[in-house]
C-alpha cells in the first residue's frame, strides 16, 4: 500500500521552531521527489522544499533561509525543519511524493501548524 504520513505539526510561538517528518511507504525513494507544501482556507496550496535522492533541494520563496529541507533515503522519509516561524506559516503541511519519470503524484494526509499572532 503505497501511503505517506506526516508527523510533528502543532503549535510554535512566533520565532520558534518545528521539526516535520514524512515516512513514505510502498514506494522506492529512488524514483520519487519528495517534499512538502502548505495550504490555507481559501487559498492554493503552495511549495515549501523539496528534496531529490540525490540531494537537490529547492525552497519556495517564503521560507528561505528559514527552513531547512533533509531527506534520508535510507528509510524513505523526508523532513522539515522550520525555525523562525511566523503567524503567516501557519496552514496544513502536506508531503508529496512526485515520480519523476511520468509525474504521478501522492499526497500525505496533511497535518496542522499553528502559529498565532
């Protein structure tokens, strides 16, 4: 069953930090970007990080030099780590797993951050 599950959200003060993990399953992490997204009521879902196996990593604007994506391929799971949060980073974080021959994608449950202003 090929499945992703997030852990770690919940609630930061402004400035402080969080540590988000993804363990994917029945998947090979070796044909699969991972990474993570948020979304807010109302609004489309955006990128955060990803992480080729390879190391490649890419950051959506917003979380620059704030967020730090890391990826153990050993055991097929990615993580992210948010330091300096800010009341606007609150939303639900998904994981995506994206293959990268043919595109198809699978999406994690999604799990809440919260960060009040």
């Amino acid at each position: 069953q090929v499945q992703l599950v997030e852990s770690g959200g919940g609630l930061a003060q402004p400035g402080g930090s969080l540590r988000l993990s993804c363990a994917a399953s029945g998947i090979s992490g070796s044909f699969y970007r991972l990474g993570w997204f948020r979304q807010v009521p109302g609004k489309q879902r955006e990128l955060v990080a990803t992480a080729t196996n390879r190391g490649v990593f890419n950051y959506g604007n917003s979380v620059k030099g704030r967020f730090t994506i890391s990826r153990d391929n050993a055991q097929n799971t990615v993580y992210l780590r948010m330091n300096s949060l800010k009341p606007e980073g609150a939303a639900v974080y998904y994981c995506k797993a994206k293959q990268y021959q043919w595109g198809g994608e699978i999406w994690g449950q999604g799990t809440q951050v919260t960060v009040p202003s």
